[in-house]
C-alpha cells in the first residue's frame, strides 16, 4: 500500500569518490544498497526522499547530486 511506510532519517556517508555507493531507479528507490548503505540501514525498495535537507520531490536523487558537481576542466 503506497504512503504507508514510515520515514526514517538515515546518515550515509559518500566514500572518496563521492558517490553514495547505493543503486537507485527513477523513482529513488534503493535498488542496490551497497556496504555503506546497508550500513546505515537503507533496504531494497526503500524510498529516498530527501538529501542534505532537499526534498527530491519529483526529481531524481542523480539530477540533484550531478547539479552538485562542478563542471571539469
């Protein structure tokens, strides 16, 4: 049943690469949870909703952290 699911709050910690090292679909659902996710208690089919205090909304965690990065040189 959809909006029946409870929210918790979550610290994941990117690695050194930057990346949050969790597989996500369109929808922002944990997909692949990896060490570090698992860690921090995300499961498959979890929701992400929020990140660093920005609700996603309807756009998708990726587009959110990829406006994060500065363009290359």
């Amino acid at each position: 049943m959809q909006g029946s699911g409870e929210v918790v709050v979550l610290k994941l910690t990117r690695g050194d690469d930057g990346k949050l090292g969790v597989g996500l679909n369109h929808s922002n659902q944990v997909t692949e949870p990896g060490p570090a996710a698992v860690a921090a208690g995300l499961k498959p089919w979890d929701t992400v909703i929020c990140i660093d205090g920005v609700y996603l909304r309807n756009r998708q965690l990726a587009d959110i952290l990829q406006s994060e990065v500065p363009p290359s040189d």
